[in-house]
C-alpha cells in the first residue's frame, strides 16, 4: 500500500476533556486518515466533530465522524476515555464501581464490531480497568493495554530535565508499577544521557542529593491532585501521552513506553496490569522488558501490584 491509499482509522469511546485533548493532537500531527468519535452523550461526540472538522482547512486531510460502534470496524485502535469523574462524596471505590460497569458495556461493544484492533485504555483506575477489559474483550494480552504510567514518566523525565537544565528527552528515567500514589520511581536506572545523575549533578554544579530527588519524586506523584485543584482535571499531557502510544502503532515504531500490560511472572506478579517499560508496536506491546532493579524498586513494584489485586478483590464482580 502506499502512504496515499493506506488507511490509519482511530477510534475514541468518551469525547470528554482526555478523549478530545487526544483526539485534536492526532489531528494536528496528521497520523490518522480516520477518526470516529463516541460518546454517550451523542451531542457532546457531534459538537466534537463539528469543532474538529473546521480545523481541516489548517491541517491535513482526514474523515472525522461522530459514530456509533458499528463505525469503529476496521479502527486499529481504539481509545477509551470514557467514564465517570469522581463526584461529591464519592469514595475511589465507588467510582471504580461505576467506572467497571461502564466499562462492561463498552469493551464488549468494541470487540463486536472491530474484533482485531487494539484497545488503548485512558480511564482511572487505569491499571484495573485495563484488567477488566482484558477480562471483558477476550483479546491477546498484547492487545490490550493501558496508558499505565506514561504521563508519570513524562512528569519525571519533565523534573528532572528541569533541575539539571537538560532536555527532558535526554532524560531516561522510568515511573513503574500502578499509575497512582503506590508509583515507583527507578533511580537505580535513571540517567541523563547515559550518565547516572550521581555523575551528572557535578557537571550541572550540583551536588547529588537523594533528599532533594525524592522530593522532585514527590511532586510528580501527586501532580494530578495539585492541577485539580487549581484547573479542575488534567489533559493535554495524557492526550499527548496517547498520541505517543497510538504513533508508535500506526508507525509499528517498537518504541519502549511505559504503559500497563498484563504482567506474566516479572518479579513474580501474575495476573494484573500495571506498568514496565515495554516495546510497542502494530501488534500492540511486543515485550515487556524486565529491568535490573534494585532489592527495594523491586520490593515496590509488587507491593504495587498487590495494592491493585486487594482493590480489585474488593470490587466484588
Ligand atoms: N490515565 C491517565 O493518566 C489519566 C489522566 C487524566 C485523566 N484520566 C482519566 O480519564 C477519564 C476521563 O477524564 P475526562 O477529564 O476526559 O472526563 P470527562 O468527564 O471530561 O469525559 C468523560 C466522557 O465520558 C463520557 N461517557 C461516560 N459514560 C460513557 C459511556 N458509557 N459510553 C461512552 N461515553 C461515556 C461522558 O459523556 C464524557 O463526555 C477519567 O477517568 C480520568 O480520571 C486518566
């Protein structure tokens, strides 16, 4: 095929504040030649496409719909965004109740009508609705995969390029495990450039302060509560980390991204999705690479995984 007749469709289930922010980086970046849009508020997916359709003129050429499943035959992925934020009052478990039913209905839907596409998942918790729509969509686990900690580790890479004044893609530093407060930052592997940043800092005229890191560390945990506090919900960085997941399977790039995958023994956890780095390609995640972690990294990275299995069990399917 060539690049003119190749169709590169994309679907987007949840047209909210993630799925949008999403949905408009693709178009800007021109990877897509399709774009359905869903949304269970049907005006909300059309005001969408009209808003996005208007920008064509200034961008490249793509067929962008409101649409219903039967649309998404023939997507090559499919995003979900959809799902409830967490209202008044509303424990996390009570919003993970909700989410996993809307997520029961949607997965199905999705498998009937595009049965050999990848489903991208955006919707927190994101490690345990992965896992449920593994459960939910029968699909190969390499099929499946969520946003995980991708927009942790840009968080991260973002710090740590900013304290030692480098780019933030010469940053090679990787946030593991549940994309939540039980995160893992790997400093045993963190580097800049290649250079551990122990041997870094001095170049910077720093002096390397394990303190000072944790505290960066910090920031980057629980970045999301600061900007809902001050802006109500955060977007355009995930939208940004979905169009990095969604190029690299148009692309059938293998680029190694952070996202959440059904781990199969790695550190000994079975049976649940949570983050390591992995190669990503047209058939989804291609690998899950195992690190040379540190006695405590590793530690936490089933502690991780063991928080996620304890809030699933006590979601009663
Ligand atoms: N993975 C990450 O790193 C990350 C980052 C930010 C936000 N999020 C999560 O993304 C999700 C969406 O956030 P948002 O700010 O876009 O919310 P939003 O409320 O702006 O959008 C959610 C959309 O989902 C739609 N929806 C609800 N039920 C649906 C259904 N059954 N079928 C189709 N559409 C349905 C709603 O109508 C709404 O338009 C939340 O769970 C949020 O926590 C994840």
């Amino acid at each position: 095929m060539t690049e003119k007749t190749a169709t590169r469709k994309v679907g987007v289930i949840g047209t909210g504040l993630v799925g949008s922010s999403f949905a408009f980086a693709l178009m800007i970046r021109g990877l897509a030649t399709e774009l359905v849009l869903i949304d269970a508020n049907s005006d909300r997916a059309a005001g969408e496409e009209m808003d996005f359709n208007h920008g064509l003129s200034f961008t490249r050429p793509m067929k962008i719909m409101a649409g219903s499943y039967a649309d998404l035959k023939g997507a090559h992925v499919v995003v979900i965004a959809a799902g409830a934020g967490q209202k008044a009052g509303e424990t996390r478990l009570d919003l993970l109740s909700r989410n996993a039913r809307i997520f029961r209905s949607i997965v199905p839907e999705v498998v009937k009508h595009n049965p050999d596409g990848i489903l991208l998942i955006a919707t927190n918790p994101v490690d345990i609705l992965t896992y449920i729509s593994l459960q939910e969509s029968k699909l190969p686990p390499a099929r499946v995969i969520g946003t995980g900690t991708i927009l942790d580790t840009s968080r991260f890479r973002f710090v740590l390029g900013q304290y030692y004044d480098v780019d933030a893609r010469s940053v090679h530093a990787y946030i593991v495990g549940e994309h939540g407060d039980s995160e893992i930052p790997l400093w045993s592997l963190a580097n800049i450039g290649g250079v551990r940043l122990q041997e870094f800092a001095p170049l910077r005229n720093k002096r390397y302060d394990q303190g000072e890191m944790d505290r960066l560390f910090a920031g980057v945990r629980d970045a999301a509560y600061e900007i809902i506090k001050k802006k109500g919900a955060t977007y355009y960085a995930i939208g940004l980390g979905l169009l990095s997941i969604v190029d690299s399977i148009l692309g059938d790039y293998n680029s190694v991204l952070s996202v959440s995958t059904l781990m199969a023994g790695q550190y000994g956890v079975n049976d649940m999705c949570l983050s390591l780095p992995c190669v990503v390609g047209a058939n989804g995640v291609q690998e899950i690479l195992t690190l040379n972690l540190s006695s405590e990294e590793e530690k936490g990275f089933r502690g991780s995984a063991e928080k996620l299995k304890t809030t699933l069990e006590s979601l009663q399917i």
